[in-house]
C-alpha cells in the first residue's frame, strides 16, 4: 500500500512538471524557494532540535502544489496537496521522514521497518474576511507510527490558526490539540499539545529588501514545557 500511494505521488508530480514546463505561461504555475533560520525547532508543540536551516522547494499549479521541506540533520518532508477552488477547503498527503542523515535507509517502505510517516490531512479556512480562522485534522495512516503490537496508531493532530495584525506585526494565535490517545504526542487521552503565538515583521535593509523575521511564544500544556523561537527567512 504504502509502495502504491509514493509511486501515486510521484506520477502525478512528474505529469504535473511536464504539462507546467509546457505551458508556464497559460497555466500560472509558481515555483518557490526560502530557507528559514531558527533558534529552535518545535513541532507541533513538541521540542525537536536547536538552531536549524529549514529549506522550502515548492511547486503548484491550479489548486495542486508539491512540497519538499526540510530541517537540517534528520528531516525531510514531501507534502502533496490540492485546494478545491475558492472553496477555503485543501486535502493533502505527506511523506514525513524523521530518520536523519546517515540513516541510508529511505528508500525501506516496509510496513514494520521503515522511518516514514504517511499522514493525510483535510484543511478548512472559513469565508469570513473578518474572522479567518482556519482548523485542520491530520491522521498517520501508515508507516512508523505503530503501538507495540505493531497495529497502526492512527495519530491524529488537530490545529486552528487565526491570523490578525496589530500596526506593522502580522500575528498568528495557534491552538493545537491531540484527540486520543497517541503515543507519537504522548498523550493517554484527549490533550492540548500546541498553544502559541507568532509575530512576523520586516527589516528593511535596502530600498529594494527587507528581511522577514519572526518570533513564537509556544506552550505544550499536555508536557509542561514553553519555548521561544526567533527566526527569520530568506527569499528572492
């Protein structure tokens, strides 16, 4: 299955490039390239590493875009996702891999051996201009992510994002939570894993760039543990 759902992506991700290569300029495909620096890489609530590079190559099409994202060391992340027109709704299927390098074992899909986690995830933003919020549900489906009779787990993440701006600073209020139990979180029940707040701005360093810098205040209630994590992002 798992064999089945890579192979899906990437043909579809192939048919995407070339059919983008032949008509860039009628179909509106974008590529992206950015690479953040930060103190600390948190996820989801959850410590993971300190100071990291996290590189961004991104391509979309239409509603469908290919992502490949990664923390220097030990991750990369490949992310498929379609949005459903102006419908605020974005369904998406990613590959995270967490072995880190000198792993020398991506390529090992084995149900019961490999360091992938599939994970799907159903994304809604609601149509008030006034209220943005946005509130997304990801569930692993396959891969790592096993209890110790090696079923599957069926780890599932809940997040709402509410984004607003006081003068200059573009804000974003997080509430993440854990609806069951889930060892990949550490939680025996229902659990709130991810409460925080990040503040973006930039620094203007010629009249033709600025620096996008960041900092996030995040508290993991289930763990009791806080973390602050500046950063900031570099672009063409």
């Amino acid at each position: 299955i798992i064999k089945k759902i890579v192979a899906a992506v990437v043909t579809v991700s192939l048919c995407s490039f070339g059919m983008a290569k032949a008509s860039e300029n009628e179909t509106g495909v974008k590529f992206a390239v950015q690479s953040d620096l930060v103190s600390s890489y948190i996820w989801r609530g959850m410590y993971q590493t300190g100071a990291s590079f996290q590189p961004t190559l991104a391509f979309s099409i239409a509603g469908f875009s290919l992502t490949a994202w990664g923390s220097t060391d030990f991750e990369i992340d490949l992310t498929a996702a379609y949005t459903f027109g102006a419908s605020g709704l974005t369904l998406s299927i990613a590959d995270l891999w967490w072995a880190g390098q000198g792993a020398n074992k991506y390529f090992n899909f084995k149900s019961h051996e490999t360091a992938h986690h599939f994970e799907a995830g159903l994304a809604y933003t609601f149509p008030l201009e006034k209220f943005p919020l946005s509130l997304a549900w990801y569930t692993m489906f396959a891969g790592q992510d096993k209890d110790a009779e090696g079923n599957q787990n069926y780890s599932s993440y809940v997040e709402l994002n509410y984004p607003f701006s006081v003068k200059r600073v573009d804000l974003t209020a997080t509430c993440g939570l854990v609806p069951y139990e889930a060892a990949q979180y550490y939680t025996s029940g229902f659990a709130v894993t991810n409460v925080a707040l990040k503040g973006t701005t930039a620094i203007k360093i010629t009249d033709s760039f600025s620096l996008p810098i960041f900092a996030q205040a995040i508290w993991n209630p289930r763990l009791e543990d806080a973390h602050l994590v500046f950063g900031f992002t570099l672009k063409p």
